[in-house]
C-alpha cells in the first residue's frame, strides 16, 4: 500500500486567536500541526486523517522563554527543543531541563518540533513530562472561553490521551523557582542514543538547612505505564530521612511496582520494572549530590 498521507486543506492563522477561531469552526475535522514530528507520522500511517491541518509553527506569539527568580519560568508552547536545550537561562537555572532536551532524537527533530508538541503528543515514553513533574510545573490550556492550568503530572490521561480538548492549545509550561538545597536529575534508558527510552526517572531532592535531610522529594516515571506518573509510595520512603544507598534501593523496589508497564516488542514489563528500580537509586544519587552543591 503506498504510504501516500490523505489530502486536507493547510491553513495557517497568524495569531492564536485565528487559530483558536478555526478549531471552534472545524472541531473534530481539523488537527493542529506544530513542528509536524509526531503528526506527520501518524498522518503518512492514516491513523490521523484531519479535513484541515491548522499550522501554528508561525505564531511567534507562543515561542519564548522567561525567567524571573521570583515567578519562576515560563515557556511557550512553541518553543523547539533546540531552543529550550540552548537556553543561557535554563542551562543556568533549570539544568536537568537542558540535559533531557539534549538527549531527545537528533538536532534536526529538535530543531522542528516543539516542547508543547512533545507534551501534547501524550506519548507515556516522552521525556519533557516526567522532568516537569518533577519540577512541579504547571501546563497552561487557551480556548475561546478562556485559560485554564493543570499539574503536569494530572496532563497526560492514557496512551496518547491528555486532558486537552479539542478547541484547546497548550499555550505555556510554568515551572517555579527551585528552593535552595535543592537537587533534580532525568535519565532514560534507551536503546539507541537519544531514542525514547524503555524506562525514565526525574527526581528533585530538596535537602533541609544543614543538608542532611530530605525535606522534600518528587520521583516521576516514563515509559513504564500509560501516563508519565508519579512513584508516590517511592518518595514516602525517602521524605524526612537522611538518604542513603540502602534507602534509594528501597525506593526503586516501592517505585517499580507502583509502576504498570506493558510488555511490547522493545521490553517485558520484568525488564522495565527492573529498569525502575536501578533507575530510582542512580538518578536519586545524582539528585542528592546536586543538592548537595545547590
Ligand atoms: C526520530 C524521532 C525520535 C524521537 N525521540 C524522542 C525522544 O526520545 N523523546 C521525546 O520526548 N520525543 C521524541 N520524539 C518526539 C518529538 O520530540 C516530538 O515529535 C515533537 O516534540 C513533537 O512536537 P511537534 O512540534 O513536532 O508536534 P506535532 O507533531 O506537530 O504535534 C504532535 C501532537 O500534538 C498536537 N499539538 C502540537 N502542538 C500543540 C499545542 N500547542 N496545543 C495543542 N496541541 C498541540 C498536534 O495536534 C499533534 O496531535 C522523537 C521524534 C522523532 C521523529
């Protein structure tokens, strides 16, 4: 069968209001195409045939990154991955975001696609969503009828499934300002460089003033269930004791079975929980260490 993608009609408003305006007109027969790395994918596959595809690569509008130590960061939605990788800022401030970007395919898809498309994508094995959780960042959502924000770790609902609706844009990632002490480190396991990975963790460590204690701690997993997710059970075991290699073992062990991997033909889900559960002590170690420094 020739892998020839169905006809639609291109538009491509010049503002997010143009744009919003046609996905209120067209509803379930368009789809929005930012950086095309994702969709053009599903779209060459026909698992996605929209009528109209709404370009908003060119609204400059949503690409741009500000930091402010009080507010914290803001990203647009359509700012590439390049863009967020080469940061000053970002690099300075928010290094693990750089790292995981850094790490994401090859510089030609991070040239193309976009951080909000990553994220709006709903892909369980993406990178940006579980360092986001772990950063505590929040995901602004505009419609006609206005802007609401969720968590991070309440975005994405299942395979491919977010709380977007389908007049909605992610317009901005909001991350706050790291408290001192404070250590965050991303890892995947993947089996080509720079390929999604098998199994990911993203973990922040706030330690207390004399930074011997944990006073604060996030671990988010990709890749090993429906939804990047957060190893609660996991981070109960660190939270308000002096972590250490016996203790980060215990964590992965809680960590890997809270998650629910499914088995395919890259890993079983034994592989991937074992993933988990080196992951949880090497990135927790990292993250103890950075705070350590902060
Ligand atoms: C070879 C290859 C390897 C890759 N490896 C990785 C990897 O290791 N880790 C990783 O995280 N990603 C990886 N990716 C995915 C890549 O990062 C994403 O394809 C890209 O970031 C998606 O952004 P985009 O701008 O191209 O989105 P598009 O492909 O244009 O859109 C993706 C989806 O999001 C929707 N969308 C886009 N922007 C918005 C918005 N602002 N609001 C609402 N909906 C929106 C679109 O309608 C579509 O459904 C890889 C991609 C390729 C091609």
């Amino acid at each position: 069968m020739k892998n020839i993608i169905v006809d639609f009609e291109y538009l491509a408003p010049n503002t997010v209001e143009e744009a919003l305006k046609l996905m209120d007109k067209y509803g379930d027969e368009c789809k929005v195409i930012a950086g095309g790395q994702s969709l053009l994918i599903l779209m060459k596959q026909r698992l996605v045939t929209p009528q109209y595809l709404i370009s908003i690569k060119g609204l400059s509008e949503l690409d741009y990154i500000d930091y402010d130590d009080k507010k914290g960061l803001r990203i647009g939605a359509l700012t590439t991955h390049r863009s967020v990788e080469k940061s000053p800022v970002i690099q300075k401030e928010f290094s693990v975001l750089s790292e995981m970007e850094h790490n994401i395919s090859s510089v030609e898809t991070r040239n193309w696609g976009t951080i909000g498309g990553d994220i709006a994508h709903g892909d369980p094995g993406g990178d940006p969503v579980p360092v986001l959780i772990a950063l505590k960042a929040k995901l602004k959502m505009t419609s006609l009828s206005g802007e609401r924000t969720v968590d991070a770790e309440d975005f994405t609902l299942d395979y491919f499934e977010t709380v977007l609706h389908h007049d909605e844009l992610l317009t901005e990632i909001q991350v706050p300002t790291l408290p001192p002490n404070t250590g965050v480190k991303f890892t995947k396991f993947s089996q080509i460089a720079g390929d999604y990975g098998l199994a990911s963790v993203a973990m922040l460590i706030t330690l207390d003033e004399k930074k011997e204690t944990c006073s604060d701690v996030r671990i988010a997993l990709g890749g090993v269930a429906p939804a990047p997710m957060r190893a609660k059970k996991a981070e109960d075991i660190l939270k308000g004791k002096k972590i250490n290699d016996a203790l980060l073992a215990e964590a992965g062990q809680a960590a890997s079975e809270e998650a629910s991997p499914t088995p395919d033909v890259q890993a079983s889900d034994e592989y991937r929980r074992d993933l988990v559960k080196v992951l949880v002590k090497r990135v927790g170690n990292e993250a103890l260490a950075r705070a350590k420094k902060a």
